[in-house]
C-alpha cells in the first residue's frame, strides 16, 4: 500500500511538472521578445516591431567553403556584399526575394596590380554613387579602391600626421564615402576622431573627434598631483568609433562600442553620434523622460545578466530614408531604433541560438526597410522585416512627415489598437494635431505623455486663439476692473468734500 501511494504521488507530481513546462513552453514561445520604456523608465512589453524571416548560412548560400570570421556588411541597391575576414574575401549576393539570396561573385584578389593584389583580413566596404568600391584591406593596412569589375584604381595608406604614433600599424577596419569620393575611415588604435582623405588620397584631418570621459574630481587632482602620481593616475582619453554610416543627406551617423556606464549616465560621452560636416554632433535627443531628456544609449538598465553586463555596446548603425536609424548592441545582441528626434522606437532580439537572437553581432545594414544582422560566430545573416505594427508606425510618421496629417491620425490611432502603452502614438496624435491646429485636442494627448515641450507649444497657441477670440471681453474687463475703483474713488472724494464743506455747517 506505501508503494502504491509513492507510485500515485510520483505520477501526480510529474503530471504537475509536464503541465507546468507545457505552460512554460508555451509563454515563452507567445510572448513577444520587443520592448519599450515609458515615461518613467520602466520596461513595457511591446508588439514585434521586426521579426525575423530567414537566416541564410554558408550551406543556405552554396558555397564551396564556410565563412570564417566575417565582420563586414554593405547593402548596395538589391546587392549585399560579405566581408568573409577569415578567408580573405568577398561576397557578393543580389537578393532576389526576401527569402532568397544568391552569390553572384567571389572576389580574393582585386585586377590592375601586377603584385600585392590580393586581401588580407577585409573588414568593410562602401560603394560610391558612381559604382566605385572603396574596401578596408585591414591586413595589408590599407584601404583600396576599385571600380565595379575590382580593377585597381588607387590605396589610401597611413596618414602622414604627427598626431599619429609612427610606430602604431595602420588597421582601418570601417568606412564610408561621400558623394564627391571623400573616404571617411574607423582604424583601430586611433581615436581622434574619423580618417577623412580627399577624393584624390591626401589625408586632410580627423572628423568629428568624440570628446574625452573624465571626472571633475580627478581633473582637480592632477592640478595638484606628483608627476609619479600623474603616471599612475588614468589619463582623459578620447573614445575610439567602432562603426559609422553615412545617409542621404550626407550626414555620418557614428557609433562606439567602449564607453564607460558612468560616462553615459553622465552624458559626458555619447555612443552615437550624428556628425555634420564640420564634425559637430547634431543629433536631437528629444525623448521624453521623467528625469529630464531620454539618452540615445541603448539599454537604460546595465546590470548583470545572463554573462552580461554594462552599457550596450553599439558595434554598428544604419538609417532609413525616413531618417529613423538603428544600432546594434554587441553586448546584448539586440537592436535599438530611434526616429530623428532620438525617440526610441523599438529594441528587440538578445543573445541566444533561437530565430531572431545572436550569439555575436557584428554588422548591420538594410534593404528597403529590411534590416540584415550578420553573425560573427553563427557565421549567418538574418533577414528581419517589418510587421503590421512596425509599417503602421512607419507609416504614421511617414505620413506627417509628407503633410497628410489625417492619414498620420488613422494609422496612430491603428497602433495604439495594437498597444495601448506605446507612448509615441499619442504623442504622434497630439503632433497631428497640433499641426491641424487643434490645439487643446493637441494638449490632451501631451498631458496623457507627460510631453511637457510640445504641450508648452500647443498651449501657447491655444492662448493666443483664445486672446484673439475673447479680446473685446478682456478689454471691457481690463476697464471695468480699472474705471470702477477709479469711478468709486472719485465718488467717495466728492461724498467727503461736501461733507466737510463749510456751507453745510450749521
């Protein structure tokens, strides 16, 4: 009988177990893997903004050999080019679906040079508006350009500058081309800022230098300290760009994967950046946060995790037509968007070996509006497209920015159908507004957002309306709260002069 009762038990518990796996299998296979913060900083789940549609591997794209170490990315037209690092070449892939890649060309060497004409550890490329291909030849320590068919036009090498270690080896590993050939280069060792060479190979000055981290304390200290205590102590270093891209309008969005948390908390560095072409960084920062404006630096929260820990680490960046961009974070294995007002849009993905996570990341680009992530170690590239949720956002904003403040109505009001907590939707519905001119409408959906800077703008307009409006009222009021006292006053003077006249005494 005592058997019969463990043998009952030990079914009914594992019964308990299999029901509660099969629970927990099931929530983690529904529930979404995107995110958002609100206001006051706190994590809300959220609709998938992206979502993963295929992952092509070497085998997926035919090839004779596996890729090894692969750590560049570039999306030309429907063209995508590989940088296989570990095997000294490129790849060339035309996409002729979304599910669909196929290598039109490998290319180990480059023509035109009768020695030295192969690669060595290529890191990245850019294509020129007029088909020239500009490639980071790491190894070789040079950056090489070829026309379309890879013959040989010209190298960039070694900036010739004193600023620079002579002893230090050369090593671009990214860059980006303007429309007039200028070469904007990351090369590693190097953090003054991005390598800027003119169309014809002269070097002519570092671009956008990120300004150096220190601490107030410490910066105090070392007017006071020892040259031994000067040796010992850190100094205030500049921190190194691990990737840049540059967009329509010419602009170079930046971005560095080392940053210290305390720097970023204390927005004394940034890990993105939008340089102009002076250098400046020009990207708006306009989240709204309770504590003051939302960083652009990925994850809010740094704590361990999982075997990771710290800020996120951007390791590259692209941007859309729609001036949205996205980062990707190293650390986290996941992507980070931000509209061109520094909103957050949406992060998703993490680290893992599912469909739609990382094990490393380590580049980044997009076709259309669909963004390829290349994986270091899975040696893979995974193709994410947008979802309902994701084309209604973009549409929305698409559509104010295009002055169809009506449709951008509809589609926020679609979103907000999807989630209730997604805070740019009414603050998209108020800026709708507000260009409509419906101003206290406008007000109402600031108020529920907490947007105080567009709230402001929308109630100083709401108030001039209503002065223009209610001006013969404010007026006859002004004078009434002005004649009256005087009309009072004027009558007491008269009451009391003819009281104390002399005629009227007895």
């Amino acid at each position: 009988m005592k058997k019969l009762f463990v043998r009952i038990g030990a079914m009914a518990l594992a019964s308990a177990v299999l029901a509660g796996s099969v629970s927990l299998s099931s929530y983690a296979v529904d529930r979404s893997y995107s995110y958002n913060y609100d206001y006051w900083g706190d994590v809300q789940d959220s609709p998938d903004f992206y979502e993963p549609c295929k992952t092509f591997t070497w085998k997926d794209l035919n090839l004779d050999k596996k890729i090894s170490n692969p750590q560049g990315l570039t999306a030309d037209g429907d063209f995508l080019y590989l940088c296989d690092s570990g095997n000294n070449r490129i790849i060339k892939m035309k996409r002729n679906t979304r599910e669909s890649l196929e290598v039109v060309e490998i290319y180990d060497h480059f023509n035109g040079k009768s020695s030295d004409n192969t690669f060595n550890t290529p890191t990245d490329l850019a294509i020129s508006e007029d088909g020239n291909i500009f490639i980071a030849d790491k190894g070789n320590a040079r950056i090489i350009k070829v026309d379309k068919d890879f013959n040989y036009l010209m190298e960039f090498g070694k900036p010739n500058d004193s600023s620079i270690d002579k002893d230090l080896a050369f090593a671009p590993t990214k860059l980006v081309v303007d429309t007039a050939e200028r070469v904007y280069a990351v090369a590693a060792g190097i953090n003054k800022g991005l390598l800027k060479y003119e169309s014809d190979g002269t070097f002519t000055n570092f671009h956008g230098a990120p300004p150096a981290s220190y601490n107030f304390v410490d910066y105090i200290w070392k007017k006071f300290a020892s040259q031994e205590q000067l040796m010992k102590m850190e100094s205030f270093v500049p921190t190194e760009y691990s990737n840049c891209y540059i967009n329509e309008d010419g602009f170079i969005y930046a971005v560095a994967a080392s940053v210290a948390e305390e720097d970023l908390k204390g927005a004394t560095v940034q890990n993105v950046r939008l340089l102009n072409l002076l250098g400046s960084d020009i990207l708006v920062r306009n989240g709204v946060y309770y504590d003051g404006k939302y960083p652009v630096y990925g994850d809010l929260y740094m704590g361990s995790g999982g075997g990771m820990s710290g800020p996120s680490q951007f390791i590259d960046v692209t941007s859309f037509p729609n001036e949205v961009f996205v980062c990707l974070d190293k650390n986290r294995g996941r992507l980070f968007s931000y509209d061109n007002q520094g909103r957050l849009l949406f992060c998703c993905g993490g680290n893992g070996n599912m469909d739609g996570y990382f094990r490393n990341p380590i580049a980044l680009d997009h076709i259309g509006y669909d963004i390829y992530v290349l994986d270091q170690l899975d040696c893979a590239i995974t193709v994410f497209t947008l979802t309902n949720f994701g084309e209604l956002v973009f549409t929305a904003m698409e559509d104010f920015d295009a002055g169809r403040y009506n449709e951008s109505l509809e589609s926020w009001n679609q979103v907000i159908k999807y989630d209730g907590n997604y805070d740019l939707a009414y603050i998209g519905i108020g800026r709708a507004y507000l260009r409509q001119k419906e101003y206290k409408t406008a007000m109402e959906y600031f108020k529920l957002k907490y947007d105080a800077e567009n709230y402001s703008k929308a109630y100083r307009q709401y108030r001039k309306i209503w002065v223009e409006e209610n001006i013969v009222v404010i007026v006859i009021v002004l004078l009434v709260l002005f004649l009256v006292p005087m009309i009072i006053g004027k009558i007491k003077s008269i009451k009391y002069e003819f009281a104390t006249a002399d005629i009227f005494k007895v």
